[in-house]
C-alpha cells in the first residue's frame, strides 16, 4: 500500500452518483487513507455520507439552464465563492493528496480549486453518455475512469492512450456482499426454487410493472417459480391492485415499493427483468446475475440502451425496447430463461468475466496511482 492520503470526493444530487462514490470510499478507508467528502447539505449526499461516517464538507452550488442563460451568472457566483470556502477549509486542514469527481455540477468548486492548488484529480463517469460537469472538468484532469467503453471516446486525449481508465462502476459493499441464503430465507424461497426479479429504478417503472401484472397468470403457471417485483413508491398501490394476488399467489408473487436489501435479493435472483440505468447495470454484473434489460425510452440520449449493451455485448443480458414488451416474443424471451437454467449458467459466467465486482478496487488504485 502507499503512504496514508487524504482524499477528496465530490458527488451529489442523485444516489447514482453518490454510492460508487460511497463504494470508492469504503475501499480507500481499508486501505488506510482519509476521505473527505464536499457536497450539498441539503442534497441526498448530506444524509448519505454522514451516516457512512465519512467527513462531509459543505458547499453550495446550483447549476444553470441552458434554455435560460441568464441563470449561468448566478451559478459561476456560487462556483467561485464555493471554491473561495474550500480554500479557506483546506488552508486550516491542510490540503488532500487527490481529489475525485463523480460527475455532478458539485464537482466543480473542488476541482477547479484542485486545479489552481496543485492537487491532482481523477474523474469517474458512471453512465455511458458523459454529464456536462465531467466534460468540463476532463482538460486538467489526470485521468478519467469510466464504467462502460461507450464513454471512452468523449474523453480520449491524442498522445494520450492511457488518459481513460476501464474500471467499472463501483458497487457499494453491502451489495457485493449480498448472500444468497439469507435472502431466499428473508423471502421464504425454497433453494431449488427460480427467482424472478423485477424492478424499475427511479424512473419510468410504469411500464414494466403493467407489463408484469398482466404476465401474472403464465408466470405463476410454472410451480417453482417465485417472483419478486418492485414497484417503486409511486406504482405501488396501483399495482398491488392491479394484480389482486390471492393468498395462495402472494406465497409466490411478492410485491413491494422499494428493496432496502439489494445485495441479498440479486444473490437470491436466477433472474432480473429491469431498467438499465447506470447504477443497476453495475450491481447486475457485479453479483453476475442474468438479466433481461429494458431501457428507459425517455433517458438523455438514449443512454439506458447503451449502458444495457456492456451487459448485452458480453453475453450476459437481454435487451428488449420498451416499445416491445407489449408483444408475445418479449413475454417468450422471458419464460424462455425463467426455464433454462443452462443458458441462465451461461449468462451467469459471462457476467463475472467482466470483473464489475472489483471496479472499486480498481478505482482506488487509480487514485493512489496520483500519489
């Protein structure tokens, strides 16, 4: 290992971009450096990293709306006297050894300041199609990592092969560690049993869930087969409803808003029919689960069908268009692999040659590779 650093992160806004940061942090706090973490208080990153226990550094920013260009002063406003308050905060603790940014607007105070200070940053794009704020800051970046090959090319630099860095997208460790066994015990799934899940993600969950509720009938029709679907919050009740379950089915086809225990439920899966955004492509490989993806049609774009061909590409996936899984091959694709377990092995083996569950520490060593 190299001498103790501290590292800076930055990443905010959206759980998307706020667990691979989580993820990178668990695994150089192992290693034995100090993390520091800059963000919003009032973001989804102010809950989320103080309760992992890592330092937390506030700032605010806002972005701005390109349709209203106006709002970009107010927003290099708050840019510029951000970074005048990490200046002050790091000239009283020191400056990090690196910084890393994950992609959101809240990267840019840190690194513009890393810029002017001398400290050496990374940058690390989750999605296939890059965010303006890593578009941004990628000129004095030292590296950029991504998470799928689609993203290579808008950082690739002439005379610079080796400036992007393959690494995965890192998956949070209570997912890595998911356990088979105790979450078909949780789930009450006998071991012998195929275990079909479903979810939407935050977006666009609708459609998938009609489209399951009306496979209802053909998928209980197959006696060892138990079915897990996540609705989401706002199509829980409208689901629930929607497939009136008996008592008898509801011992087969559980129902609920939202998975608390991911890791668990994807060990226990044989199976998962889902949306493909970014952080879902990531936990599917890293606990090397078949899949069929369904993208999100409405996604910038386009991005959900190419975060999906990693998975596709390798054999390890499925990939349906929402516009088709109203018709009768969808629902044969799908109860084609709910019965063949062999080729379920075979998409099961191609996903771990893909090495998802070491994209953290392939990531940290990024990071001390700046030291």
């Amino acid at each position: 290992m190299t001498d103790k650093m501290t590292v800076a992160i930055a990443a905010g806004g959206t759980a998307g971009h706020i667990n691979p940061a989580l993820a990178l942090a668990e695994e150089l706090h192992d290693r034995g450096h100090h993390v520091v973490f800059v963000g919003q208080s009032r973001k989804l990153e102010g809950r989320l990293v103080p309760e992992a226990g890592f330092d937390f550094v506030p700032i605010t920013v806002t972005g701005f709306d390109r349709s209203r260009p106006w709002t970009a002063l107010t927003s290099l406003w708050r840019v510029n006297k951000a970074k005048r308050a990490l200046a002050s905060h790091f000239s009283k603790v020191g400056k990090p050894d690196a910084a890393i940014g994950f992609g959101a607007y809240v990267e840019v105070p840190l690194l513009g300041w890393c810029k002017g200070a001398g400290v050496p940053y990374l940058l690390h794009e989750q999605n296939s199609v890059p965010g303006l704020a890593n578009k941004m800051m990628n000129p004095h970046a030292a590296r950029v990592c991504i998470s799928v090959p689609a993203a290579r090319s808008v950082f690739e630099r002439e005379g610079d092969p080796d400036h992007v860095l393959m690494t995965g997208n890192p998956v949070r460790r209570s997912v890595i560690e998911g356990d088979r066994a105790r979450g078909r015990k949780a789930l009450g799934v006998p071991e012998d049993a195929t275990l079909l899940l479903v979810f939407g993600g935050s977006l666009g969950a609708q459609h998938l869930n009609e489209r399951a509720v009306s496979l209802k009938n053909v998928l209980l029709s197959r006696k060892n087969l138990y079915v897990l679907h996540s609705t989401g919050a706002d199509g829980f009740e409208e689901t629930e409803r929607a497939l009136a379950l008996t008592p008898e089915e509801a011992k087969r086809y559980r129902v609920q808003p939202y998975i608390d225990n991911m890791g668990d439920m994807l060990a226990a899966a044989d199976l998962v029919l889902s949306r493909s955004g970014a952080s879902s492509v990531a936990e599917i490989a890293a606990l090397a689960v078949p899949s069929i993806l369904v993208p999100y049609p409405h996604a910038t774009a386009d991005h959900q069908t190419t975060n999906a061909r990693y998975l596709v590409d390798a054999g390890a996936g499925v990939l349906c268009a929402d516009a088709d899984i109203d018709g009768s091959a969808f629902a044969d694709e799908l109860l084609h692999l709910v019965d063949d377990a062999a080729e379920r092995d075979v998409m099961r083996q191609a996903a771990r040659g893909l090495a998802q569950d070491r994209a953290a520490a392939l990531l940290a060593d990024a990071v001390e590779g700046l030291r």
